[in-house]
C-alpha cells in the first residue's frame, strides 16, 4: 500500500513537471510567432509603400487629353470583301 502511494505520489509530480515546463515555453513560442507576423506585416507594409510611391510618380508624369468626337459616324470594313 506505501508503495502504490508512494508511486501515484511520483506519478502526479512528473505529470506537473511536465504541464509546468509545457505552459512555460507557451508564453516564449508565443513571443516568437508574435515576432515573425510582425516582421512579416513590415515586409507587406513596406512592398505596399513602395508600390504607393511608384503610382503617385507615375501619376505625377501623366498628361491627360480630351477626347475628340470621331470624324465618322459609320464603321467601314477594315479588308475589302
């Protein structure tokens, strides 16, 4: 009877050695994964401000004309039949 004690006794102190080192690393790989979404969120937000920059210089350069109305109201055919 001491000896089945003694092992359940063994049995639940190993079970919360290994929960305790468990919940531990928890709040580390959380940091972690944290980290790489945040470094990945720069990289997005940094491609995108790129892409912004690009557009407003290319808008900057471009020259806008007024349509014109055609010369012809009917369509011809572009080959001979």
């Amino acid at each position: 009877m001491k000896l089945l004690s003694v092992l359940l006794v063994t049995i639940l102190f190993i079970q919360a050695f290994v929960e305790a080192s468990t919940v531990s690393d928890a709040p580390h790989s959380l940091s972690q994964t944290a980290i790489t979404h945040a470094q990945e969120d720069a990289v997005r937000r940094q491609e995108r401000t790129c892409v912004i920059e690009h557009a407003r210089a290319a808008v900057k350069g471009a020259i806008a004309f007024h349509q014109e109305l055609m010369a012809t109201k009917t369509s011809a055919p572009a080959m001979p039949i």
